[in-house]
C-alpha cells in the first residue's frame, strides 16, 4: 500500500522508503555536492551577506561621490544617505512579515494542508520528490509568487517527513526555485503589472514610454510582455530545463542529508494537531466560538469586493496589501475559531525574524545605489556597450547584477525603467520584451542572493549556506540559456511593440 492509499492522517506521518539502488552519482550530482560543500564552507549566513554587500555598495558609493564632495565629504554623504534610507522599507518589511505568517496560516488549515498531503503523495522516491516540489514552486510562482513561496515550503516539509531518504536541502532549494525562474514573466511580475497599470509609474517615465506617441499613454498592455509568445515559450524551456536539472543532481542513498541527520524535527504533520483546550471561562469560550471569525470574514469580504468592483482594474489592483486581506480572510474562515487561528500564528512567527533584522540593511543598500545615482553609472555602462542585437542580453545581465544589490522587482524597476526604455527607444528594441528581458534578469539573481529565501529558510530551520550550492547550480545553468533566449526571441520582435 502506497502512500496514497493510507489515510490522510496515518499517511502524513509515514515516511516511504526509497525504491532508487544506489549507484555512482552523475556528472550533475557530483557538481551538486562540490557546490554544496563549498557553499557549506565559504557562504556566510544572510545577515553577514548583508553587511558585506552594504559596505561595498558604501564603498562604491564614495568612489562616484568623491569629485565632487572630496573623501571625506563624500564619506559623510554616504553616511547620511545610508541612515535616511535605513528605515524606509518598514511598510514592505510589515508586508513581508505578514505575507509568510499569513501564507502559513492558510497552509495549515486542515482543508488547504489535505490538498499539500496530496500533492506530497504523487513523488515516491527521493529524486523524483525534489524534482516534484522544484515543478510546482514554478508552476504555483506564475501565478502568485507569495502563494509559491509559502505553499512550496509547506510541500517540501511534508514531502521530507513522508520519503526516508530525502536530501533536506535540496528540497528546500526546490521550494524556492520559482522565485529564482519564472516567477517576474507571470501574473504577479512587478514590472509588467506597473507598465499595464497607468497610475503605476510617474508621468516623466510615461513620456518616455510614449516617445512622441508611438505607445499610446505610455502604458503597455501584458498582452505585449508576460502574454507574448515569446515570453510563454520561455517559462515553458526553463521549467523544463530547471526540473530536468533538479532531478538529475538531487543527492540519493548515503549522499543524502535528511532533516533528521541535519538535527532539524519537522513536528508532526497539521492534520494531526488536537485541537486548542477548551475551558469553561466566558473569555475562554468565545476563543473556541466561531462567531467572531464569521464576522471578520464578512467585513473584509465586504471591503475586497468594494475594492476590486471601484478600482476597475481587475487582477491588476492586487498588490501585497490586498493580498495578505485576502489570505488572512481565508484563514481565518479556514480555521474556524480564534484559538485555532492564534495558534497557526504563533507557529508562523518564528519564520519571520531574519526578514525583521535583515530588510532594514538592504533598504539602506538600495538607497546607496539610488541616491548617488550609482545606479545610473552601471546602466549607462551597461547601454553603453550595447547594440540592437545585444540590448537584450545586455539588459538581462544588468538587472541580475543589479538585483543582488536591490532585491526588489518592483521598486527597481521604478528608478531604471526611463533608461532602460529610453535606450530601447534609441536602439529599436521591442518594448514589451525588454520588460519582459529585465523580469528574467531579475529572476535570476534570487539564486544568488538570499534577500528572498529567507522566509522560507525561516520555516524550513535552515540556512543560506545550506541551500545555495543547489541554486548556485541553478543560476549557472539558467544564465546562458536565459541570455540565448533574450537574444533569439527578441530578434522575432519588432519595434515598438
């Protein structure tokens, strides 16, 4: 009897045993676990990452400072600029928060958790269970990256505690995979939702859009980045390639580290947590009521509607506030009572600090980069060296470089879209494909930069270093194949749109 066919609760706390023999590990594995190792040895954990890359960018940021502040004025300015922007991404690190503890709450509602219970369940070895989670983080990352995120990471725990035998950590790098692939040419793509969206982007960066009315308004339509043919066919190479790629270095046999070797306990699965105690006290008994969850459920419900029916703008007015309503709505319909819900919090907070000490930092790393303009030397480099033919692979590799320092889709993409779209006006480049070219730029810089893993390393106990030999793996097979379809589509492309 397989998995499968257990019930869902004996099920969730059943590990399969492997049917792989053991053999010599590929070309691929043997690649996997030297990166791996190095990755062990030499990467530091986030928050380290973190202080490095602001003292760099510092030290950059005097550099293009210094002729005409001098050294030390420069210095001074750096010094500044870095404190006023230290706190400026509060709102985003709130939303950040709640986005993980919110995404948990719904993932472990025991209707949503059933559906996680059966998708774990299709995998029955450990190769193909890493390659599974690794197809449905890029599948789940079109449409809602958050969703990914979070509903991959509650797959990948409970496919671990269902297969014996399961490398932990190539499976939490499965987890995040979308956010390192597709997710910025799907419906969640922060830069081609802000050019379809008019109030998106501030009139200046219109005009040069418009460029004298060759794009009306402009606006471009997602029909011209995330909805082009060329874009579809992408997503569709890149899954193919990374889930091939998955399967073939994911460790088996005495290769493998499982959670349990790690020293990480996974719990038991949500299907089989007792409900909180119930006591006799008022107070107590409206925790176990559900009558205030109806009523909550009723309000924001009443508050979402009115939003999407007066904003007109259908998918396209979604942004994370929206999103965390919508699912802290569900779970707290999906929960039940108050004392259920109180208790998928609690367990979803942990999650959350390296997001809470580590965002700050990168917000002062991003105002460097914005504020003395050292974002323009780079661009201008960048378009500098570049043709017609090249602009698109150019641009790909500008933001993956960028976006190691910026990690941040949407914001970015408001300081360098006059210039990357002024330049493709110059050069006769397709418009809506240099979006769509700097989304897949950006996309890959998440497989080296832990700005995005930390959520989910978070619920997984883990650490970047544990992880990012296998996304390091990734990003070096994802570079050229992204920079060979960048070039190849975009000569199919004509100009402007």
């Amino acid at each position: 009897m397989s998995g499968a066919d257990l019930p869902e609760s004996l099920a969730a706390s059943t590990s399969r045993g492997p049917t792989e023999p053991d053999r010599p590990p590929n070309l691929l594995e043997r690649a996997a676990a030297r990166f791996t190792a190095w990755a062990e040895r030499w990467i530091p954990d986030a928050f380290v990452f973190a202080l490095v890359a602001t003292f760099v960018v510092a030290l950059a940021a005097v550099f293009v400072l210094r002729p005409k502040h001098g050294t030390l004025g420069a210095a001074g300015q750096v010094a500044e600029i870095w404190g006023s922007g230290f706190w400026e991404l509060l709102p985003f690190t709130l939303q950040m928060a709640l986005v993980i503890i919110t995404g948990y709450v719904v993932a472990t509602a025991r209707p949503v958790y059933r559906l996680i219970a059966r998708l774990a369940a299709v995998p029955s070895t450990p190769r193909a269970a890493i390659a599974w989670v690794a197809l449905f983080a890029m599948l789940s990352s079109w449409l809602n990256w958050g969703f990914s995120l979070i509903f991959s990471a509650m797959l990948a725990r409970e496919t671990a505690r269902r297969i014996a035998g399961l490398d932990y950590r190539a499976v939490a790098a499965s987890a995040f995979l979308g956010l390192g692939s597709i997710w910025a040419q799907g419906l969640s793509g922060s830069a081609a939702l802000q050019m379809a969206t008019p109030s998106a982007m501030q009139p200046a960066t219109r005009a040069i859009v418009e460029a004298g009315g060759k794009v009306k308004g402009g606006v471009i339509p997602l029909g011209n980045t995330i909805f082009l043919w060329q874009s579809l066919l992408s997503v569709a190479i890149e899954i193919v390639i990374v889930t091939a790629l998955v399967y073939a270095y994911a460790p088996s046999g005495p290769r493998a580290r499982t959670a349990e070797q790690m020293g990480i306990s996974l719990g038991a699965s949500p299907l089989d947590a007792e409900d909180p105690p119930q006591k006799g006290t008022p107070g107590e008994w409206l925790e176990h009521v559900p009558v205030l969850n109806v009523l909550f459920v009723v309000l924001a419900r009443g508050y979402l509607v009115r939003y999407f029916v007066k904003s007109g703008q259908g998918l396209n007015a979604l942004n994370l506030n929206t999103v965390n309503l919508v699912f802290l709505t569900l779970g707290v319909a999906l929960h039940g009572t108050p004392a259920r819900l109180m208790r998928a919090v609690k367990e979803a907070t942990p999650g959350i600090w390296g997001v809470l000490l580590q965002f700050p930092f990168y917000a002062g790393i991003a105002a460097l980069i914005i504020k003395t303009h050292l974002n323009e030397h780079i661009a201008h480099f960048f378009v500098g060296i570049s043709s017609k033919a090249t602009y698109p692979a150019v641009v790909a590799t500008y933001s993956a470089v960028l976006g190691v320092f910026v990690p941040s889709g949407g914001s970015k993409w408001v300081i360098e879209a006059p210039y990357v779209m002024q330049a493709a006006h110059d050069l006769g480049v397709h418009l809506g494909w240099m979006v769509a070219v700097y989304d897949l730029g950006e996309a890959l810089a998440n497989l080296v930069q832990p700005f995005w893993m930390l959520p989910i390393l978070g619920l997984f106990g883990l650490r970047a270093r544990d992880v990012m030999g296998y996304t390091f793996l990734v990003f070096l097979v994802l570079v050229p194949v992204v920079l060979v379809l960048v070039t190849v589509l975009g000569a199919t492309l004509h100009y402007p749109l």
